[in-house]
C-alpha cells in the first residue's frame, strides 16, 4: 500500500468516528461536557452557587465567530508551514 | 465553568501550576533566541493547540468536547512549553468566548497543560526506549495528552465536590468517556502529520524522532 492509501484510510477513520457519533445518537443535540459538567456538580451539590461570573459572554452567533477565528490562527500557520516547503522542494532549495 | 471551584481550590491548582510555567516561559524565551529550527516547531506547536481546541467534536457518547492539540508539543518540547502554550489557548477562550474561565485558569492549566502533556511525556520517553515505531508512539502520545487532561479535570472536580469516589465515577462518565474517541480522532492526525513532517522535514523532527536506518539506506 502506498503511504497516501495510509493516509486516506486514517482520515477515513476520523470521518467514520465522528459521522458514527451523530448516527448513533440521533436525538442528542452534543451538549458540551462543560455544560454536562454543571449539571453533574448541581447533582452532588445542589446548595452550589458559582461565585463568579463571565465579565463577558459572546451570543452564539458571535461564539462561532471567535472559534473560527482561533481555529483560523491556527490553520494559518499551519498552512503557511507546508506552503513554504512545498515552495522550496519546487525550487529543489528544500 | 467559570465560577465552578470555589476560591480555596481555585487558588490551590494555580499555585500548583505557576513553577510549570514560570519554567515553561524560560524554556520558551530561550528557544526563541537560539535556534530558528525549533522556533518553526514551536510555533507549529502553538498553531496545533490553537487549532484542535477551538473544535467542538461530537462523541459516541451523545456529548461534545474539545480535543486538546497538546500532544505534538509535549512530545517535541516536554511539560513546561505545553503548560505556557495552554495558558495562551485558555486566557483566549476565558476571555473571548466564556469558555473554561478566568477563576479556573489554574486548574484548567493543570489539567491541559501539565497533568495530561506529564503523563503522556513519560509514555513517549518510556515507548522511545523500548523503540516503539513512530507512528505508534505518536499515536499512543497524542491519545493520551488528550484524555489525561480530563481524567484529571474529572478528578479536579470530585476533589472539589466530594465524595471523592462516587463523584469521581459521575465526573469521568461526562468527562472520560467522551473524551476516549476524540482522543483517537486527535491521535490519527497526529500521527499522519508527523510522518509527513518526518519525510518533509527531518531536519526539524531529528532531534526527537531519529532518522531511521532504512530510510538513509
């Protein structure tokens, strides 16, 4: 097998994980375990008051946003990386 | 969870954390100012932690979580540079998107940056002596930065909301077990990004990850 074939079958892994996940529940809405996390503590202690709140706290809409754009930063630098070394290997400086 | 720990406990996880990256911030300056191949790393390291956890993946559980990002850089840089990275990933999510939280920032430190990336270094030293092949040892690596971290915030928690043992079973059913697939997702990435990275760069994995003899050959 060449190592692309690898390659293909450990992303199709990763799709086949994450695709049985929403198939396998098809009623859940994904609940963060953060949330879930609350609601376990409001069960082992119901008398529990959070002390603290969030200074601030994005609507939904603007939640995705700020994802993106974290994951944005991320993939940037990522994607710049492999850009510059398939730039070299094609000038053959690599 | 912002709120969640009461301030004894809050308090107690930051002063844990604080030498991890007092340490972690002198391993970094020091980096940044001597060699440019691992300034590439490191930034590649970063770029990981930034990325991975801004994902929500769904689980087989019916929940969701972040995976965490932080087994390529426990694995190039150790505890103390993943420790300072998480900061930087969380003090965004706290204050941008009201994710994890000002008031657990300690405890969210620990359990991301240094109890998850510890035990995950030891099996990567552990399985480097024992030649475990790469993709296996990144694989392994990965799968366990990940869900160490929220063994240990389930943990954390019963700490907090005793008792301890029968919390501690509530904490890691919402935690742990989400957590085990996300794991295997983060680690097949990984793994694949590492093998190109060998083939790519060796330059910049040799340190770590020796050449291999077939490969010269």
């Amino acid at each position: 097998m060449r190592r692309s074939h690898y390659y293909l079958l450990g992303l199709l892994a990763v799709a086949v994980l994450l695709v049985s996940a929403v198939i396998l529940n098809p009623s859940s809405d994904f609940t963060g375990t953060d949330d879930s996390g609350s609601d376990v503590i409001n069960d082992v202690d119901p008398d529990y008051e959070p002390w603290f709140e969030s200074i601030w706290e994005p609507s939904g809409e603007l939640q995705t946003l700020l994802f993106t754009l974290q994951a944005a930063i991320g993939a940037l630098i990522i994607g710049y990386f492999i850009g510059t070394n398939r730039a070299h290997k094609e000038r053959g400086d690599g | 969870m912002e709120g969640f720990l009461s301030l004894e406990w809050a308090l107690f996880w930051t002063v844990v954390s604080a030498p991890f990256v007092v340490y972690g911030f002198y391993r970094v300056r020091r980096i940044i100012k001597e060699d440019p191949a691992q300034r590439t790393m490191l930034a590649l390291s970063g770029a990981f932690i930034f990325v991975m956890s801004s994902f929500k993946l769904p689980s087989v559980t019916g929940s969701s979580s972040h995976p965490t990002g932080t087994g390529f850089s426990t694995m190039f840089f150790g505890v103390g540079v993943t420790s300072v990275m998480s900061l930087i990933v969380l003090i965004f999510q706290a204050l941008l998107l009201a994710h994890g939280g000002l008031t657990t920032l300690g405890a969210n430190v620990f359990s991301m940056g240094i109890a998850g990336p510890f035990v995950a270094y030891a099996a990567f030293r552990a399985m480097t002596k024992v030649r475990v092949p790469t993709p296996a040892k990144v694989f392994i690596t990965v799968f366990l930065a990940d869900v160490f971290t929220y063994i240990t915030t389930a943990v954390q928690l019963a700490l907090a909301y005793g008792p301890f043992l029968s919390s501690l079973t509530s904490f890691l059913a919402v935690f742990a077990i989400t957590q085990i697939p996300l794991g295997i997702v983060e680690g097949i990435l990984f793994t694949i990004f590492v093998d190109y990275l060998e083939r790519a760069r060796p330059d910049l994995t040799e340190r770590i990850l020796p050449r291999r003899v077939a490969d010269e050959a």
